[in-house]
C-alpha cells in the first residue's frame, strides 16, 4: 500500500474488480441512466470520461450509443494507465491530470463529458481548475455530467456509518480534500460558467432488489478506503492495525444488515451545459 500517493485507493487487479462490480451497482441506482435522460443524446457525437479508471462507463456508452450509420468518438483519461483496459476497442485512452490543461487538439471537442468519483483524489483547491478545463474541452452547448458518492451517503444514524463518516471527514480534511464533493461541483461549475446546472440525488433504497449488493459494496469500501484513511491521517499506526479496526467494522456493518439495518448508497449527480456561441 503506497501511504503518500494524492490518491487514496489501489490500482491492482482486486480494484479494478471492485470498481467495475460499483460501476454495475451505481448504474441501477441511478433507474439504469447512464447518461442523464434531459440530455440530447441523439445529437451527442464525442465523449470523454475524465478520471475513467477501468473505462467501465465509456465501454458500456458505446453500446448503449450504438446505431447503424453513426460514427461517435470515444476518449477516455486518467491520471494513470495502471486500470486501462487492454483491449479498449473504439475507446481512446490518454494519461491526464484533470487539474492540467488539456492539449489543444481536446478543446472544443466533446458533447458530453463524464466525471466519476474524484473525491479521494482532489484537493479542495483543484476543483476550479479541473472544471475550467473541463470546460475548455467541451464544444459550446455540450454537457458536463459529473458522479460522487459523497458525505451524502453518510448522513444515517446507523453507527457503521457513522463511523465511516468520522474517519473520511477526518481523513479528508487532513489531505485538504472535500468530502462534500457533488456540492462543491455544483458551486464551482456555476462559477466557471455553466449554465442550467442540477444537482440530483439517486437513493439505492428506492430499490430493494439493490440491497444486497449495496451492503457487498460497502464492505468493499470498509475494507479498502477507510483503513487506507485511517492510516493515512495517522488515525491508527500501521497497516495491520488498520485492518484490523475495518475487519471489525465489517463485522459490525454485516451483523446490522442481518437484522434488516443495511445502509443506503446516495449517488449524487451533477448535470450542467457550457452556453451556446461561447468558442474559445
Ligand atoms: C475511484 S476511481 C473511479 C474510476 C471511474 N471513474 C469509475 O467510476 O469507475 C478514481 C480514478 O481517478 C483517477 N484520478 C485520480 N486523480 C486524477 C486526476 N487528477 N486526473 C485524472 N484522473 C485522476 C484515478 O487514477 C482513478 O482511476
């Protein structure tokens, strides 16, 4: 485990799992709206997907946008190469740091460009440069949809959860990070210049059938971001100790859902169009 890496989680093939199995349960959370249902998505051409790890929301775009006789473009980015898939088929890949601009050949690109899940990995401060380059890169009259799983999800008197809630709140502010992250896009992303901006929340709960996997999902985070937190911010000292604290944690979360107490996931969603005749 890398202590003093900006970001908090792995990248072996054990995340990359994880993130593809949350890929598939956020999905359902959000009523299988993998492209927010106000977007035009008939017109859209190009996409990217910023922070795209596995490159599990592009692949799945490509199927979902597939129609005889259109050609679209595919672009996915990341900070690291480590979780690209090695057979990405139409799908662009590129290493880029969301807080850097991007080369000049991206701007004015896209339609649509999809973030999820940079809320272990930004800084409070980098928020207004990622989405001014967010911007820059989107074509005028395209669309920024942007995904967090954030302190939202941990407002629960359940005391698993609010455990997790102590220890990500400590642990991201000591790293300067925002745990309010869907709150700050929306803010920011209005300051930048978007325009018709939402911000939506989609309740795992409002699907019982997602239960089940909610509750697997959460164990994973037990066992992965929160010993990482805890570690990091000097919460506990050392590795080992850290695992053991989330064993027990998880211990607890399972004994909870067995007598009906599993914790619901809050995917928050951010949705906003940069204005029309704004070319840069
Ligand atoms: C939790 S994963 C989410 C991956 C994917 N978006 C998803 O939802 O499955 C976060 C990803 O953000 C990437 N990342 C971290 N900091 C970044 C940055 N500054 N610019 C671009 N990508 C970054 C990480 O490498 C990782 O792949």
């Amino acid at each position: 485990m890398a202590i003093h890496d900006k970001y908090v989680l792995g990248r072996d093939k054990v995340e990359s799992k994880r993130l593809d199995s949350q890929h598939r349960l956020l999905v359902k959370v959000s009523g299988n709206t993998l492209i927010h249902p106000t977007l035009p998505t008939e017109q859209i051409r190009s996409v990217a997907d910023i922070a795209t790890g596995t490159g599990i929301w592009l692949e799945d775009v490509t199927q979902f946008l597939e129609r005889p006789h259109i050609e679209r473009y595919y672009q996915g980015f990341d900070i690291s190469s480590e979780q690209f898939p090695s057979n990405p088929g139409p799908i662009q890949l590129s290493v880029h740091d969301v807080t850097t601009p991007f080369p000049k050949e991206h701007w004015n690109r896209y339609d649509l460009v999809h973030v999820r899940l940079l809320v272990a990995a930004l800084e409070e401060s980098d928020y207004r440069a990622a989405i001014t380059n967010i911007y820059n890169i989107l074509k005028p009259g395209g669309y920024l949809q942007w995904e967090e799983i954030d302190e939202e999800t941990y407002l629960s008197a359940n005391p698993v959860i609010q455990e997790l809630r102590r220890c990500f709140d400590y642990g991201f502010r000591a790293e300067g990070k925002c745990f309010q992250a869907s709150a700050k896009v929306y803010k920011e992303s209005q300051i930048v210049g978007f325009v018709d901006v939402e911000r939506l929340a989609y309740e795992s709960h409002q699907n019982p059938d997602l239960r089940l996997g909610t509750d697997k999902r959460l164990a994973a985070i037990i066992r992965t971001l929160y010993p990482r937190l805890l570690w990091r911010s000097g919460q506990v000292i050392g590795e080992e100790a850290a695992m053991q604290r989330a064993e027990a944690l998880v211990e607890e979360h399972f004994a909870l859902c067995e007598k009906g107490q599993s914790p619901s996931l809050t995917l928050m969603r951010v949705v906003g169009r940069k204005p029309d005749g704004v070319d840069l």
